[in-house]
C-alpha cells in the first residue's frame, strides 16, 4: 500500500462493509464449545473446506478500469479453480455457484453449518493505482497460520509480491464473526494496470488457485507448524454492518 494511505481500503472491502443487512450473529457462546473469539491454535486435520467467491448479483465489487472484467466474475472463476484443486480430498462447499447475491450475515450463519471447517473468502482488490500485489486479511487467532501459508502462497504466484500490504489483521464479518477459522484473500489489484492485465488471464488465476489449495493442504496436514508465533488474543465483539472502517 501506498504511504499516503496507511490504511486504505481497497473498494471491495468498503463496499461489503457498508452493505445492509440485519446483524444476525449471536455474540454469545458457541455451540460448539469453542471460545468466541477463536483463541486457539490453527486448524488440523480438517476435511471440509468452505469457498466463498465475493460479491455476486447486484454486487459486482471492484471492476477493472483496463479490462471491464469485474470482481464478482473473477473472484467466482478462481473459487471454482480452487474447487477443482481440492476436491479429491476434501469436501468442498461453495458460497455460491453461480451471480447471485448472497448478504454478508447470511454467508456467516451458512458457514456455521459446518463446524470443522475453515472458511476462504475470494476477492481482488482495488485502490490507488500505484497498489498492487496479493493480500490476506484475518482476525481470530486460529485463522493467523492459515492466512500466513495462504499469502506466501499468493506471494509465490504474483510477480508483484514486495508490493504489496502482506498479511493483514483486521476485523470484518467474515474474519470475526464465523465459528470457524476464517480468512479474505485478496488475489491482486484491478486497479493497477500491470496486474489487471495479469489477473484477466486464466493462467495467473490457475496459478493463484493452486497455490491457494496447496497452502490448505499443507495446514490441514501439520496445522501452524512452521507459521510463527500465534497473534496476542483480542476480545472484540462481532462486526457489524454499520462498524467504521479499523
Ligand atoms: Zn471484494
């Protein structure tokens, strides 16, 4: 990110930030028994895998200004990739299949369904045009291992990897508030020319997808083996759909 924006936004996470919706999300214990704010070490041994391509519908999210191709399809294609990746050993769910729109707090509360599964959020970003590069956003602590073997695998398939914001920890509907560890990616900036062009190829998004699904491979294999130390705890409660931007 540029160092006139600290803390920018990319255009697609306002966006689902502002998106109406009736706050849904119990702020009370699991069902499962597990702490609320996910402290606890990464997932291991998981064999259900939920993909979530962002937007959809009336919700297009970012549109590259080079291409005209827009997020909600792109972010759809790669979710499908990743499907195809991981099928012969996990049981994929997709959010959705097809453009339809499908509200934040609803992708929560369908997520929930599936208590021993992790949740990966597709997007691609956008923002001043000078930023570029994949980046990953988390919240609960067992979501920070998963997220560090996810962008250094997007890393790996990006040529843009030092410019990029890296690993983020930020606290959104859907890095807070599902039951399960859970993360956004972000594949690259449509805003930026270079990487617009790159991202409206099916190559860089095959590549994208592979990496994707070996990193979940890896972490449902040896859990944060290897991904440093743990994040410190933070009680924050869930995010609501009328929280200003963190
Ligand atoms: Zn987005």
């Amino acid at each position: 990110m540029s160092a006139s924006l600290p803390f920018g936004f990319c255009l697609c996470l306002t966006a689902a930030l502002a998106s109406c919706g009736p706050a849904v999300i119990s702020s009370g214990g699991s069902s499962y028994g597990r702490d609320i704010y996910g402290h606890r070490p990464g997932p291991k041994g998981f064999k259900t895998v939920i993909i979530d391509a962002g937007h959809g519908g009336k919700d297009n999210g970012a549109t590259s200004p080079h291409s005209g191709q827009r997020e909600k399809d792109l972010a759809l294609d790669t979710a499908m990739r990743i499907r195809k990746e991981l099928s012969r050993d996990f049981k994929v769910i997709l959010m959705r299949s097809d453009d339809n729109f499908i509200d934040l707090d609803e992708r929560v509360l369908r997520a929930n369904r599936f208590p021993n599964a992790i949740l990966i959020s597709m997007h691609y970003n956008s923002g001043p045009s000078s930023c570029r590069g994949p980046e990953t956003y988390y919240w609960r602590v067992d979501s920070h291992g998963l997220a560090s073997r996810l962008q250094q695998a997007m890393c790996q398939a990006s040529p843009a990897e030092t410019g990029n914001r890296s690993l983020v920890r930020r606290r959104m509907r859907l890095t807070r508030n599902p039951e399960i560890p859970c993360v956004l990616l972000e594949g690259g900036y449509l805003s930026n020319t270079a990487e617009s062009r790159q991202i409206s190829g099916a190559a860089y998004r095959q590549k994208l997808a592979s990496g994707i699904a070996a990193a979940i491979r890896t972490q449902a294999a040896i859990g944060d083996a290897g991904t440093g130390p743990l994040p410190r705890p933070i009680n924050a409660p869930p995010s609501r759909p009328t929280d200003a931007p963190e």
